[in-house]
C-alpha cells in the first residue's frame, strides 16, 4: 500500500504572516487535500525572542481565517504532538547526544573569535568559508584542557565528503557538494537546538512524507538530508522535497516590505476576501491548466498537483489580486455581502449596528457590488447614507460652489420639489428633463454637482439609486444647503 502522503507547514512567526507563507501553507494545503493526505502544522518557534505567544496566536487566527484547516498541530493536537517546537526541546537534545555517540556529531570547542579569524584567512586564501573540520578528532588531552579552561562545546554535524543528491520535485535532479556544505552547528553551547536539527527531527518523528516549502530553503537541504539519515532513515524512506519559486515584487527583486506589500494582516484591513488571496496566491507558480484565472477552493484541490507548478519565480501583480478580489465580491449574496461588509463600518463608526441601519445598507450593497474591488471600499461608498451633513474634500467643496454648478443645483431643486414618488426612476427623469434637455448640459455636468451636494464625494454609488435611498427630505436638504 502506497504510504499516506503527509505535508506540513512549518512557520516561524516573527511577525505576521507574509505572502510567501502563506502561498506554502496553501500549496501544502491544497496538496494533502488533493491526494487525500494529511497536513500538519507545526510552529517553528525556538527563537523565542523572535516568535512571541502574539504572532503565535495571530499565525493561527490567520490560517484559520483563510479555510487552510490542519489536521494535526495547535488547537486540534494529534498523535505526534506536541507541534510547537520550544515543547520539545528534550527530544532535540536527546537526538543531539544519539549523533554524538554514534560518531555522527561531535564537540566542538572553538571561540566565536577563534572561528572568525580563520575564516578570516580562508577568504584571505580564497579558500571556501566555513567549518574547517578542527575539532573532528580531537584528544582526550585537548578536550581536557578546552574544558579546564571554562570552554563549553557546541554541537557540530560531520558532513562525509561526497555530495548530496536528491530529486526536487518542482527543479529536477539537485546535487550539493560537500565541500561547499561544512560541518554545522546541531546545539548551541547553552543547549538550545538550531532550526537544521530541530526541523529534520520533527520531519522524520511527524512522519512527513512531501515538503514543500520556499525556494529559500534549498540551500539548507543537504544538511536537513544528513539529519534524516543520521536518525537512520534510508535513500527511499526520506521525505521528498519540492522548493516553491520565490514571489517577485514589482522591481523583479524578491517581493518584501520595500517592493510590496507582504503581511496577509494589510490584505485582510483593506478588504480582500479569503477566497480571492487563496485563489490569486495559487496562481503564484502553479497555473490550473489552461488560462482560467478564477478558480475555487473546491476547484484548486481537485486540480492542484506538483506537476503544474512552475520552477520559475512568479511575479506578485496587485491588479490581478483586485480583479479576483472584485470577481469574488460580485459572486456573493447580499446575505454574505452584508456580514463581510459590516465589519468595515463598524471599524469605521459608519454605523452603530442598529437593526434600521442594517436594513439601510442591505438595500445600499447591490447598487455597490459592481463598482468595489476592496471591502474597505464600502466605508467611503456608504458614508453619505449615515451623516446628518455631508462634509467635502477641498475638490468637491471648489466644485460644488462654482456658480455653474449652483445654477445646476437650483434647477435641480425645482424640478425635484414637486415629485410625489420618489424612485430612482422618476429622479432620474426630472433630472434629465430638467438639467440635460432644459439646460442643454451634458450627462457629466449635470449629474457631477448633484452628486457632490448629494453624497460629497464625486465617486459614489449610482446617483438616482443614492437618491432614493437618502430620501427625499434628507436629499432636498443637502441640495438646498449647497446653494445657500
Ligand atoms: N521555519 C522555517 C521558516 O519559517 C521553515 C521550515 C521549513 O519549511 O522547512 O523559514
Ligand atoms: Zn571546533
């Protein structure tokens, strides 16, 4: 029987979560769900200077928010817990020491010094810098004075010579050298473990079958690989390896705070959807097949295999993520609409969540969905429905007092006073009659200062629609209070 394919994803929240994480944990995601696999979730937190309970508990909040559901790690446990590393630092240390008997590692006794000033003279030489191997085979006599003279050992990897070799499956055929991969630290001096030993252990101890992770990684795997076999795995048992290509900003240079906006938390306050990042993140190295570009969640496990992924970097492009985010928001009820919208006004004080005011923007959100490409965008679209007064940007209050436009106004008064039925309708043809045949003007003339008076801004939702959802007395008012 094949074995059960189990995938992990493995951050170390020094912040929030960064579009780079999040498109492994949904590759990872989406390719234990195709294959019927499992995925675990382990946090990576060693460092617990860097990695805090906060960004811990936000890196959850996170995955949890976007449906990437786990099947072992935080909150759910399972039978290889537990899945945060500072609760198992024993069995790093335990493995440490398993290496150190079995000739696999060894102390290694020198001073941060003593390693900078040789490889100070290997650069001097034009030798490749690193471990050069001096503690290896040291005496009992040379032990004893290091330790007579207060020296306290780390940990060190032996790295056999020879070369790594191994099958990514995104790159092909990958080979390090060993020369170029020095021994490497296991176990700091103080006993606390590095990642190369920490994540190679829960690897093999959690059964991880397939790793994909950031291209970034590549580099770290023949030593990762040298772990695995110290444990005793052999060339067939090891996990297979699929390094994601990195995600380009703007500039062509790996995407990071300068280049774009990395944290999934700004995505999130400005209004993209869940099912938009996942769906645009998907995009980001893998293609579905042909040039279809809105896809489900439902679509993307059905579909997603390593295969379709891509070994070149992939490019992050804003207006592509606001196309989706825009087609995901027309795809949702005005049920669904309504519970992603309040959030947004309720941040904002536009509403106070009064069952009146929540019928008001029920009625308000279909006239909206088309024209939005981010949630957020609900706050200024709708604030006009809220206010007792309108209050204009310096542009719009020019605008709306030019006399051209109080001419406009006033006329608009007029033909407006005298309607019984007020529907966007009827709004709109007393407003043609009156303002585009009466006064000869064009549709922008004539409709731009009504609708600065009306709402204050000269983006809004359709005018006539506005209109009659303001009501007719609160319209009248703000049309009056913009010629006096
Ligand atoms: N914890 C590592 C990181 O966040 C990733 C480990 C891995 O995927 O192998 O960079
Ligand atoms: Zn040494």
């Amino acid at each position: 029987m094949a074995r059960e394919i189990r995938t992990r994803f493995a951050p170390s929240p020094t912040g929030d979560l960064h579009v780079g994480n999040i498109r492994t944990a949904l590759f990872d995601w989406a390719y234990a769900r195709h294959t019927g696999g499992k995925l675990i979730f382990r946090i990576e937190d060693t460092d617990r200077e860097r990695v805090t309970d906060e960004y811990i508990a936000r890196a959850i909040e996170t995955l949890k928010w976007l449906g990437l559901e786990w099947d072992e790690g935080p909150e759910v446990g399972g039978e290889f817990g537990p899945y945060l590393q500072s609760q198992r630092l024993d069995i790093y240390t335990k493995w440490a020491k398993t290496f150190l008997e079995n000739g696999d590692a060894y102390n290694c006794y020198c001073s941060t010094e003593e390693l900078e000033a040789r490889r100070e003279a290997q650069r001097a030489s034009n030798q490749a810098p690193g471990y050069d191997g001096k503690c290896r085979s040291l005496t009992p006599e040379e032990v004893s004075k290091f330790l007579a003279e207060g020296r306290k050992p780390v940990i060190r990897m032996r790295m056999p010579d020879g070369e790594t070799r191994f099958t990514d499956l995104i790159r092909g055929e990958v080979v390090f050298e060993h020369k170029y991969v020095p021994d490497f630290v296991l176990m700091r001096a103080d006993g606390s473990p590095l990642y190369t030993l920490a994540v190679a252990v829960d690897d093999v101890l959690m059964k991880v079958t397939h790793i994909l992770r950031g291209e970034d990684l590549l580099s770290s795997t023949p030593r990762q690989i040298r772990v695995y076999q110290a444990m005793g795995l052999a060339t067939d048992e090891l996990p297979a390896f699929a390094h994601l290509p990195f995600v380009m900003g703007t500039d062509n240079t790996k995407l990071s705070k300068r280049n774009g906006e990395v944290s999934i938390a700004w995505y999130r306050e400005e209004g993209f959807l869940p099912e938009a990042i996942c769906n645009y993140l998907a995009l980001l190295g893998w293609s579905p097949g042909d040039d279809k570009e809105n896809i489900t969640m439902k679509e993307l496990v059905e579909l997603f295999t390593i295969e379709r992924v891509n070994s070149s970097p992939a490019r992050f492009d804003m207006k592509k993520l606001e196309a989706i985010n825009g087609d995901k928001i027309r795809a949702l009820t005005i049920d669904e609409f309504l519970t992603r919208a309040l959030p947004f006004l309720l941040k904002e004080q536009v509403v106070k969540g009064e069952e009146s005011e929540i019928e008001v923007v029920r009625k308000a959100l279909p006239i909206i969905q088309e024209r939005i490409a981010r949630m957020k965008e609900v706050v200024p679209m709708l604030r006009f429905l809220f206010v007792n007064e309108v209050t204009f940007d310096d542009e719009s209050a020019a605008k709306v007092n030019e006399a051209d436009s109080k001419k406009v106004i006033s006329t608009a008064i007029e033909a407006l006073s005298g309607l019984s039925l007020w529907s966007h309708g009827e709004i709109e043809s007393a407003l043609r009659k009156a303002l585009i045949e009466g006064l000869g003007l064009k549709p922008r003339n004539a409709f731009g200062p009504v609708r600065i008076a009306v709402t204050g801004s000269h983006i809004s939702p359709p005018l006539f629609e506005s209109m009659e959802l303001l009501g007719k007395e609160r319209s009248m008012a703000r049309l009056e209070s913009a010629v006096r």
